[in-house]
C-alpha cells in the first residue's frame, strides 16, 4: 500500500466491519459448530469505538466515538449468551436517556479495552480518562480508577506481572499532565500501590509499554499532540512529527519518587517510527532489553482519520543497549500484521511463541485477514486461514490448566464473515493452529473490528 498525500475522508474507517452496530443484544444458548473445551470457563471481552450519533467524515477518527463492549460467556462446554452494551458516559446518559448506579464522569466512555482485575470489570481507553467499572453482564457501574485510588487518567494497555499480580501502566494526560507522565502500578488487592511523574518534552501519544522483571518500557516516539489543531478544536489533535527525537526509556521498576524517575530513566535513541503494541518485552542475561513489536514507518501524518493510510505495520524485534543508549531494530517478518499476544505465563519474560492478526492491502485496501502465529525461536510461522470473505481480529491466548508447554491452549478471536454481515467466535488450538477449529460459536449480529479484549476467568471476576 503506498502512503496517501492528502486525506479528508474518515469513511474507510467507518463502513464494513468498521461501521458502528446501534443493538444492544442478549443472546443466550449460542449455536455452536463443534465442541467448546470444558476447561473454558469464563467471558471473551472485546471493547472498540461506536459512536451512537451521525459523525462529521472529515473530522471525525477511528479512535473516537462511545465506547460498546462485547461478550461471550462459556462455561461445561457451552457458549451460555452474547452481550453488547455501550459503555457508561455523559454521553450515553443524554442520547440513550440513560442512569447508571453511580457517577460517569466522561464525556464519552472508554472505548479501547477490557479487562478484569481483583474480582471487578474494567472498560479502558488513555488519555486522561479513568476507567469504567462494569458488571459480570457487562452494565457500567460507575467511573472507577481501581477503587477510587487512581490520580488522574489511566492507559488502555497495563501490562499484568504474574508473579506478583501487579499491573503496570504509562498513562498520559493532555488536560492534567502537560509535559508530565505517569508510571503506575495497580496492586495485586485492586488499588493503586505506586505513581510516580516524569518528565516529557511534549505531549506524546504512548498507547502502550513493554513490562520486563527490571524495568518499565516507555515508547516515546515521534506522534504527539499539535497545540495549534487542540487549540482550532480538532476533536483529535494528534499527529506525526518529522523533528521529533525518537527513544525509548528505560524506567526501573523500583523508582521510588519523580526525582528518582528523572534521575534513573535510561534514555535509548531509535530511528524515527512508531508502535502501538508490543507483543512482550523481557531482559537478557548481558543487560539489554528485547521488545518484539509491530512498527509502523509513519503515523498521523497524511492520513488523519485513523492509523492505515499511511503505512502499515510489520513485526520487529528491538534490542535496546542501556550501555550505549542506543536500539537495533530487525524485522522478524514483512508482512503487515498488528494485535500481538502471547502467552500469561511468559508475560515479562523469554518468549516462544507470539501470535497476531494478518493485515491485507492486496486491493489497495487494506482489511484484517487470519492469525498468525510465529516460532522465534525456529524462525518460522504458520497461518490459519479463515477464509475469503472473514476477517479475523485479535488472538487471545488461553492456557490450559495444567499446561506442560508454552503454547499448550487456545486462541480465542472474532471472526467476521462479510457474507454473512455477522461474527463468529472461533477457538483454535494453539498447538494446532493450521487445524480445524475446535469451536466455533455463532453469534446474532457482527462484532465491528474494534480494537482490544481478553478472556476474563471466572476464578477472577467471577458470576454475581
């Protein structure tokens, strides 16, 4: 796909399996094909922007809009019911007529992910917005940063330590923060243990961190807000910066306060580009840092409706030198694909294994298309191909219990069949993925593309 020159159209981002859904279901007894593994118990989440009004094409950007989580419940090897609601904010109050048992205090919900954490439910999008806590059924609660205990905003992607049961977030904030950014740490309990402010030469845009047993990864890289279009109204004010000094910081885990913090970064020069997702980042016995992660040339720049149009992303591996400051990129594979996850139990740690979603532009369009999973260690891969007219989205890694390896589990993803204008849950063995299916469940209507989810066990938000 070449880059565009100009743009002023947000309709790619917006039709097909991008477009908005406007039902809210409950579906229960989901038609099966094959059998769901008994050892599934839990809820599939998945989060992603729907705006509930009509939104203006040349402003308007895919990361915008009200946010609507999706789930599915499986439990004894049946998928028991599909739900989808909007997620609580000021929005929603006033266009749905709305009340919620607590106070939302968004203008619109968090929209980006959704996870679970010390028995609660969190839909979470960056920026300065706190989280919204949700039922087991998916209805918002309130606005709730880990029982009341968070500062400002929080990230869409903590990374979860299981070795202690911590989550660690970067956490921007445009209107709160300035040239200030937050290292969090949300304990194992559900409350906020640690944050600590360092400096920023702007306001960057830092979707996501790498997380290894030493430090904290900081992706300080060349999108960043643009005071002149916050300032003309621009509802996202984001954009690439070809002066930008491109690095990544180091933070160390055990920094105690923001003197700490400024002292101790190490900060590491890499190439201009920008990434939004790491598949997993860990230490090496010689004490550098490895963070494989889907790199995109260019962003925001010519296209400034959402991330696609001006170049598309390829899985890399960087090695950063804390000696010589310094990051050596090298592409592990030229296809475009993005969604990288692994496996819980290597979270932090030497990595196998690492699955992703395939992104097509052979018709000068790009779409997502099959998952992908990748050997390191072999330097090989395997592609399961849903099938012309599907679009898979992210693969999320399910181990079994008991687990005798690496990729002893399940993928779990949504399928989209533009044939059918629905969506399937498909799981895969991740032993086998170029095998059939083991299961896949039918649901009444399509999951739009969104963005990020997990499987939510019931032994950590369990049923109320």
């Amino acid at each position: 796909m070449t880059a565009i020159e100009t743009l002023d159209d947000a309709s790619p981002y917006l039709s097909g399996n991008n477009a908005p859904v406007r039902t809210e279901h409950t579906v229960v007894d989901l038609e099966v094909t094959g059998q769901v593994p008994k050892d599934l118990e839990g809820r599939l989440l998945r989060n992603g922007p729907n705006p509930i009004g009509d939104v203006d094409m040349e402003s308007h950007h895919w990361f915008l809009g009200d946010g609507m989580v999706h789930g599915i419940r499986l439990a004894d090897g049946k998928a028991h019911w599909y739900r989808n609601r909007y997620v609580g904010s000021e929005s929603v109050q006033a266009t749905l007529d709305r009340t919620f048992p607590g106070e939302v205090t968004a203008s619109s919900g968090p929209n980006t992910n959704v996870i679970g954490h010390a028995g609660r439910t969190y839909a979470l999008v960056e920026a300065g917005t706190k989280p919204v806590e949700l039922t087991y059924e998916l209805e918002t609660v309130e606005t709730n940063g880990f029982e009341h205990s968070l500062l400002n905003g929080y990230t869409a992607h903590p990374k979860y330590d299981p070795l202690t049961g911590d989550m660690h977030a970067i956490a921007y904030s445009y209107a709160e923060l300035l040239d200030k950014v937050q290292y969090v740490v949300v304990g194992a309990d559900g409350a906020v243990t640690k944050t600590i402010h360092f400096s920023a030469p702007g306001m960057p845009m830092i979707h996501d961190m790498g997380l290894t047993q030493k430090y904290a990864v900081i992706l300080d890289l060349p999108v960043a807000v643009d005071l002149e279009l916050a300032m003309a109204g621009s509802p996202f004010p984001v954009r690439w910066f070809n002066d930008y000094d491109a690095r990544v910081g180091l933070l160390p885990r055990s920094v105690s306060s923001d003197e700490d913090a400024d002292a101790n970064i190490i900060w590491c020069s890499i190439d201009p580009c920008f990434a939004f997702h790491p598949l997993n980042s860990y230490d090496t016995d010689d004490g550098k840092v490895i963070v494989d992660i889907c790199r995109y040339d260019k962003l925001f720049d010519a296209d400034r409706n959402g991330p696609f149009r001006d170049s598309l992303p390829q899985l890399e591996r960087w090695t950063i030198d804390p000696a010589s400051h310094s990051v050596r990129r090298n592409v592990i594979d030229e296809r475009f694909q993005e969604f990288p996850r692994v496996a819980g139990a290597v979270l932090n740690a030497p990595h196998r294994y690492g699955y992703t979603t395939s992104i097509d532009d052979s018709a000068d369009e790009w779409k997502f298309g099959n998952t992908i999973k990748h050997d390191l260690t072999a330097g090989t891969s395997e592609v399961h191909d849903h099938g012309a007219t599907r679009e898979a989205g992210e693969p999320v890694f399910v181990s079994r219990p008991n687990s005798t390896g690496e990729d002893d589990g399940w993928l779990l993803t949504m399928v989209y069949d533009a044939a059918t204008d629905k969506s399937d849950l498909v799981i895969l063995d991740a032993a086998n993925v170029v095998g059939e299916p083991e299961a896949i469940v039918h649901l009444p209507a399509r999951v739009p593309n969104g963005f990020h989810g997990n499987w939510v066990r019931d032994s950590v938000t369990p049923p109320q």
